[in-house]
C-alpha cells in the first residue's frame, strides 16, 4: 500500500502534468486537452505551487483588468482568483491548533509523536505566503490513512453494526437476483427532503438567488420519481435523462435572515446485483452508440504515462474485459485508502491525484477506476448523488462500465476498499463477499442524480461552479456572483415509504 506523503507529492504531479491537466480541470471538453492556456495562468499557477498565493492574486487581478479579454479567458482567469481562496478555506488550520486536535483524538499522544508524524508527510498541507497550512480534515484522515491507531482513537469509534448491516444487505440481494433471475430485485420507495440555506451574508437584500438542487434521474434500477412539493415553486424540472439531473428554483434573498430552498419528491430504486459470467464477455465496439463519449479521455480522466504504467501494472497480459475491469477494482480496494477531499475545483487532475497519493474520497476513487478501465477498453462512466445506507447516510460517487452483451452495470470502488480496509470485525471471506458485490452490484439505498462528470446545468449558470466536477450539495448564484458552499448549508433527509404494488 501506498503510504500517506506530504503536500510536495501534489505540487510535484501538478507541475508535471499542469500544461496538460490545467484545461481539463477548469473546462467542460476533453478537446480542450489540446488548447495553449494564457501565460498569465501558467505563472499565476507556478506562483501558487510555490506557495506565493498573494502574488499569484495579485497577477490575475491585474490581468482582469484588462477590458478586451476575450470572454473564455476571463472567465478562466476569474476562476483561477476564486480557485486561491477556495485552496485557503481547505486549508486553514496552524501548526499549533492541528497538535491541539490531534492530542484530543489520539490517546497518549506527545509532541515528539506529533512532530514525527509531520516529518513524514502524514497531514495534508500547503505553504501559502510563507506559513505551513494543513487541511480541515486532518484528524478524520490520520485514522483513514492509518487503521493501526484506532485503538487510540478518543472517543472510540464503534463500526460493528454497520459493517453487520452491510454483510447482510449484501447476502440479501444477491440471493434474491439468483432466485428470481433478474439484476434488479428488492424494491423500495423513499421519501426525501432536501433543503438548501443561504446564509444572510450571502446576497443582497432582495436580489434574486438562483439555485439548482439534485433529484433522482431515471435508471433502469430507479425510476417514479414524483416531486410532492417544493418551496419556492420550481421554474423548471429537467428531462428525467439528464445526465446531472435537478430542479430550478429562483427567490429574491431575505433581509438579515436566511434564504431556504426546499424541495420534498419520491421515488422508487432497486437493489441491483448483476450475474456477470466473464467467459460470456466480448470486447465492445467502442463506436456503439450506447458507449460514445464514454471511452477515451475527458475532464480529470488523462491517460498520463504515469497512469498507463500502473494499468500494465494491474492488467498485465489479461485480454477479458470483465477481468481487466475487476482487476482495477481489486488493486484500488487494496492498494487504495480512504481520505476526505479537499474541493475537486481546485484539483488539476483527480484521477492521478488519488493514483499519487495513494489515497482519496469516493470520487476520486471512481475517477481513478474510471480512467484505469477507459484505458483498456473498457467503457465507463461516472454515477453519482447520496449514499443512505442507514447509519451511514452521506453524499457518494460510484461508477458504472459497460460490458457486451450486458450493457452497463454498476462498480463501487469506494465499498470495495471500505470493507477491506476498515470492516474489523468481518472474516476475510466475508470481506471478499462484501468487495466482489460492489463489482456489478448495488444496494437500494442510494438517490443517483448524475450520469456523468463535469456535465453543465440546466439552465446553465451565469458564473462559476462551487463544484465544476460533481452535483450532490446543490449550488447557487445572485446576479454575476456565484455563492460558494461557505455561504449555504444543506441537508437531505430521508425516510422509507410504503411501496404500492402494481396489481
């Protein structure tokens, strides 16, 4: 396994792989790989990897200036200033405070412990105008990267049920799709609030805020969706084959009070557990319609020379696309651990970040196995909305890949490595249980909203995205202002419904 580095690691595959990478991070086509970036952006880059972050504001700023940038340009150059500060809101945590948080969750710790621990590169950080920053994750990702100090862990943190919970989920569905001889078994209907809240500070008092929040598109695996009432009144509901699905709402924002956006909808989703026979797997015409635009590079899907050295790593001589794809799975469930993300805008290249690291969150983890199948052959594409497992309800990116003759079939990179790395109390067979259903395999607990990565909104938004990778938190705008997600909370509930049979 890949140990957990400093932050040189990432300013080291950032120079690398900017020139090729800076366009894919900020831009919505995979054409644009090709296309020369302004040099303003290339020094305003350098400048920020050497941690000269004010220089680097300033730089743009002046450039901004200018009146006959072209539009795309300033655009770009207009987020790569807000792309600073969103790098500073993830990272805004001392030396002193960091030690102060760890030895309130590390049993026993001492700061010559504490020091060894940041020697060898163990939390996240960045240099930003002469001072050492770490990430506002740092405590929860220590435990990630390193399970042995769980048993420091203050105040304990007890998994047991759920990985029980998860076991049996699994067994369930998988005897219900041989019994009855179908991938799509075990139906529920869900019931859902999702609320998002912009704080006062962020519009004007009576300027109109614009909002996007998801909801569920269709699947073959989920499907009903009813929008039961929704406050303000929604403007427009996307086609239910959008590939980032949601509901607009516009409403003037509220004087020295919150601005809320709330939406109540059901649906229906089934568990999915796909009987994949490898020897029945041909290699698939990637001119199929069906596949188009889902086979070669994209947005933070760059086939680098480091990533095809690890994909003959993994792959070798293998020619059966379904073991090609299983192969990659395997390696990132044990090669690959968990830790929290810093904000995917501000990443040049999430697939080789989460390979350098050796580390990441489930979407970067999907990334990763995204691009390791897409360089094989193996068509893939990104699905994401929430996790809402009970107990373990949280925002979640997964995969799919299309294998001929089956067509697409879910893959969770992420419940892989999560029961290999950190089901303590599972035995190893049931472990591989657990790891092998998320190969073609889903539970019902999920609200898939998106189809693809870096897709564009609905009506489109006038400013930048809070996140121009993923939909899951919904976003917001006021005017020519986009409303970061320091500016708004959000939350989703849900609660199971009874599901009417057909007669």
């Amino acid at each position: 396994m890949l140990p957990a580095r400093s932050a040189g690691i990432l300013e080291a595959v950032m120079k690398k792989t900017f020139l090729a990478a800076v366009c894919v991070g900020l831009l919505l086509s995979a054409n644009c790989l090709a296309r020369q970036e302004p040099q303003v952006a290339l020094d305003a880059s350098r400048l920020e990897l050497q941690g000269q972050f004010k220089q680097a504001a300033s730089l743009l700023t002046t450039a901004l200036r200018t009146n006959s940038l072209p539009v795309t340009e300033r655009k770009q150059l207009e987020f790569e200033l807000d792309r600073l500060e969103r790098i500073r809101k993830d990272f805004p945590t001392t030396k002193e405070e960091l030690f102060a948080d760890v030895k309130d969750s590390v049993k026993n710790l001492t700061p010559e412990e504490f020091n060894r621990w940041l020697a060898e590169g163990r939390f996240d950080s960045r240099e930003i105008d002469g001072r050492r920053w770490f990430v506002n994750t740092s405590v929860s990702d220590l435990f990630f990267r390193y399970p042995e100090l769980d048993s420091r862990r203050t105040p304990p943190k007890d998994t047991t049920a759920l990985q029980k919970a998860r076991l049996e989920s699994c067994t369930a569905i998988r005897k219900a799709a041989l019994a009855e001889k179908t991938p799509y078994v075990l139906p529920k209907r869900f019931h859902v609030t999702m609320t998002v809240t912009a704080k006062p500070s962020a519009a004007p008092a009576g300027e109109i805020i614009r909002a996007w929040l998801p909801i569920p598109r269709h699947y073959p695996f989920q499907d009903d969706f009813e929008l039961t009432s929704a406050s303000p009144p929604v403007s427009r509901t996307d086609s239910k084959e959008s590939p980032i699905r949601c509901v607009y709402q516009e409403q003037p924002a509220k004087k020295d009070a919150p601005t809320q956006f709330k939406i109540e909808y059901e649906y229906t989703t089934h568990a999915v557990s796909c009987d994949i026979k490898p020897g029945d797997v041909r290699p698939c015409d990637l001119n199929d319609p069906a596949v188009q635009g889902f086979t070669g590079e994209a947005p933070h899907v760059v086939f680098t020379t480091e990533m095809r050295a690890l994909s003959q790593k993994i792959v070798g001589d293998e020619t059966n696309p379904c073991l090609k794809a299983k192969k990659c799975f395997d390696w990132i469930a044990e090669n690959i651990k968990y830790s929290y993300a810093i904000e995917y805008s501000t990443i040049r290249n999430i697939s080789d970040y989460c390979r350098a690291k050796g580390y990441g969150d489930c979407g970067q983890e999907a990334l990763l196995f995204i691009t390791l199948c897409r360089l094989n052959g193996i068509p893939a594409r990104w699905q994401s909305g929430w996790n809402t497992f009970p107990g373990d309800k949280s925002n979640h990116d997964w995969a799919e890949i299309y294998l001929a003759p089956y067509g697409w079939m879910p893959v969770d990179p992420y419940m892989g490595l999560w029961v290999m790395h950190y089901a303590t109390v599972l035995t190893p067979d049931q472990k591989r249980q657990i790891r092998d259903f998320y190969f073609g395999g889903l539970d019902q607990y999920r609200i898939a909203a998106n189809s693809d990565h870096n897709a564009t909104l609905t009506p489109p938004k006038r400013t930048m995205r809070s996140d121009n990778v993923d939909f899951q938190r919904g976003e917001l705008e006021c005017g020519d202002k986009n409303i970061y997600f320091d500016q708004f909370s959000y939350s989703v509930t849900v609660k199971e419904v009874k599901l009417s049979l057909a007669p």
